[in-house]
C-alpha cells in the first residue's frame, strides 16, 4: 500500500464537489490531464472553461480532448487565469461553480522559463473563491523546485492562512521526507 499521489488527491477532492451539469474550471491547462477529468465529472450538461498562456497546452489539452470525445464539454480560453472572471462573466453560465483545479509551474516538456507567477495565481486565486459557490472545491498543487516556486508558494499559502476558517476550511497535504515535493492546498467553502 501507499499514500495517494498529490494528483490522486487533488482528483479525490475535486470529485467529491463537481457533479453532472456543474461548471468547473482548470486555471492551468497544461497537456489537459486535469481538463479532461473535470469533463467527464461535469457530463453532457455541464461545462469546463481551460485556461493556458501557452498555445502548445491548448493545443495539447485540445488534442486529449479530442481523442476522448468530451471538447463539446470545454471552452479553451487563451488568457491568464487572472483573467477568469471576465471569461467567466461573459459566457454568462448560471450554472453552480463547484470545481476549480491549478497545477501551477511550467508545463512538463515545455519552456521551464515561462511560468506561473506569484503576483497573477494571487489574483487568480482570489477570483476563484469568488466564482465558487457553496459546496464549491478549490485545489492548487504547487511545485517550489524551479526558480520562482517557492516564492510562489509563499504568496498564496500567505493569502489562504489569512482566510476565515468560519468561510473556508482548508488543508494542506505533502510528503515531509521528500525535498521539494510538490504540494496540494485544498480550500473548500461549506
């Protein structure tokens, strides 16, 4: 036996929030891994909004998509997940928001320069909890082994322990003995 792996997890908690005909949305695309599983979670009536800088992991999560014949159930938006509410907003969904997943770094394969900031996942992340409804799960696997990540990291766990634990629980799950594991933050709003 061992331990679930923090995507494991990440995967756990997410599906115990997001059901058929749900939004959900990935804040980093990446090669779609995550896109994917939230599409299957939402079903035929829901939606999943994947948001990437890159236009190799649009492409890539596109391409996973495809080949699982759930793309009707995702809109690609080439932005920042800074930028989550506007896109969000004007595709005017009144369905709940109940899942919101970011995988934060570089994308595997990809440009190790290009990554994501602390500045832009601090905002993205307090958008998130404004999107999600009650009910609603928010994941964030940070990776502190690359230049930036560990700034990062400290950004955001600096803004979620400063949420109320009367609006949001959150937790924190890692591998101590491992230098530079990644990590999982779990915020759900009861």
């Amino acid at each position: 036996m061992s331990l679930p792996s923090i995507l494991t997890m990440a995967h756990n908690l997410i599906q115990s929030a997001v059901g058929p005909g749900d939004i959900a949305i990935d804040a980093t695309a990446g090669n779609g891994h995550d896109t994917l599983f939230l599409a299957r979670l939402v079903g035929n009536t829901g939606q999943v909004f994947s948001f990437d800088i890159q236009n190799e992991a649009l492409a890539n999560s596109k391409k996973r998509l495809q080949e699982a014949g759930l793309s009707n159930r995702v809109t690609f938006v080439h932005a920042g997940h800074e930028e989550m509410i506007a896109h969000i907003q004007a595709h005017n969904r009144k369905s709940p928001i109940r899942g919101i997943m970011f995988n934060l770094g570089y994308l595997p394969k990809g440009d190790p320069q290009i990554i994501t900031r602390p500045a832009s996942t601090l905002r993205a992340l307090k958008q998130s909890l404004e999107l999600l409804d009650a009910g609603g799960m928010l994941t964030v696997v940070f990776y502190t082994g690359h230049p930036g990540g560990t700034e990062e990291a400290r950004t955001a766990l600096s803004f979620l322990e400063s949420l109320t634990s009367k609006q949001y629980q959150i937790i924190r799950y890692e591998m101590l003995n491992r230098n530079h594991a990644p990590f999982l933050v779990a915020v759900y709003i009861p």
